[in-house]
C-alpha cells in the first residue's frame, strides 16, 4: 500500500516542478494522497485549481498550513470539495481492508512567531491545540494511525534549519505524547536536510517539496506487517 505525500507547493510557485514528480509516480497504484499544508502563496487558493484537478482522482486528505490563511480555509473546502480537508479533527478510511485514522491538523508551535504575537496567536492556543491533538491520538482504534501536520511534530526531521528558530517551525509532541502513531508527516521545514526520522516505533516524515524536490512515497506494508 503506497501513500504520496506533499506540501508546501506555495503555487504557483513549485506549480512546474509538482507536475514534473508527479509525471514519474502517475503510474504507481497509490491508496491514499496526503497534503500537509501551504498549497498556495499567500493564500491565493485559486492557484490550487491545477493541482486539485489532477488530485480528484485520488482519495485526498489535506490540512492547511500558516499561508492557508485563516479567512479563505472556506473557499478551499467549497471549491475543492472532494478533498477532505481536517482542521483538528480524525477521519477513518478503510483502504485494502484495513482502517486507517488520520488526525489532521495545522499543528503546533512551541513558541509563536511575531507576525502571530501581533496577530493574537498566543502559546495558549497552541497548547489548546496540542492537547485537541493528543485527545484524538488516544482515541484512534485503526489498523493504522497517522497524524498529519502541517507544522513539524519533531525536531528530528527539521535539521538544516537555523537551530534558533526551531521553535518557530513546531512541537515536539512525538517525543510528549502518551499515544505515539505509526506514521507522522509534516512539512513547514523548507530547508531540512534530514526530512525522514524515527521517534520510538513512529516514522516521520518532512515531505516539504523545497526540501525534497518530489513527491514523497511511503510504503505502508513494513507497517501492516508488524
């Protein structure tokens, strides 16, 4: 079972680079497609037309990231509505018999930028947030649990990046948290040279295109197998 996993396209900006990956996996049989947040620039979800017009044929689940901004999430759930988009929430699939739970969400900072300070985005929320986060890790019973953020729930695989704004980039909630999944993906972190780590039995993913140039593959069967 294969799972291709992106984010951070900001299109257009990496709109000719996207198709150009895509054009070496368009044959593969992949069961699920995951999106981890800041699909357009600045918001501008209309740029996501392209993308989401090739990603119909696919079962698709996406959170937003910071540049999905607040203010135009409707506009991506009314016009791209075959996506299931999560916003702290969990969705059960079954796919080749087995069910799989997705908890989706933006994630968490440890500590908010100054844009966010500005803007009213305080260390509460974000706690509020992580709690949300860890109820609903506790609460999936599926064969398979993945949790989808789009800011980093490791520092593991954000190292590249300028240790000093770490905290900027996420949380470490793999290392805090009582209900570990088998499967975390993130993205946020452009310039990772590590984007792929393990935390106990979860394997984590950064599939920030920067970072990867392509469209990540995950192989679930070692998962399936254990």
């Amino acid at each position: 079972m294969l799972i291709a996993a992106t984010s951070d396209l900001h299109s257009p900006k990496y709109l000719t680079q996207f198709f150009a990956s895509f054009s070496k996996i368009r044959e593969l049989e992949i069961s699920l497609f995951l999106l981890a947040g800041d699909l357009c620039e600045r918001g501008e979800y209309k740029h996501f037309t392209p993308i989401y017009d090739m990603l119909k044929k696919y079962t698709t689940v996406a959170v937003f990231g910071n540049e999905d901004f607040t203010d135009k999430r409707e506009y991506y759930k009314k016009f791209f509505n075959e996506i299931r988009w999560l916003e702290d929430e969990k969705l059960t699939l079954e796919a080749q018999n087995l069910e799989i739970d997705i908890i989706g969400s933006e994630g968490v900072l440890e500590k908010p930028t100054n844009w966010q300070k500005l803007h009213g985005i305080t260390e509460e929320i974000y706690e509020k947030r992580r709690e949300k986060i860890e109820k609903l890790l506790c609460e999936a019973r599926g064969d398979i649990k993945i949790l989808l953020t789009h800011y980093a729930s490791t520092f593991k695989t954000v190292f590249g990046e300028r240790k000093s704004i770490y905290p900027n980039l996420g949380y470490r909630i793999l290392e805090t948290t009582e209900c570990s999944p088998d499967l975390a993906i993130h993205g946020h972190a452009h310039y990772a040279k590590a984007t792929y780590g393990e935390i106990g039995k979860t394997r984590v993913y950064n599939v920030a295109f920067p970072a990867n140039k392509k469209i990540v593959i995950i192989d679930l069967d070692p998962l399936i197998r254990r």
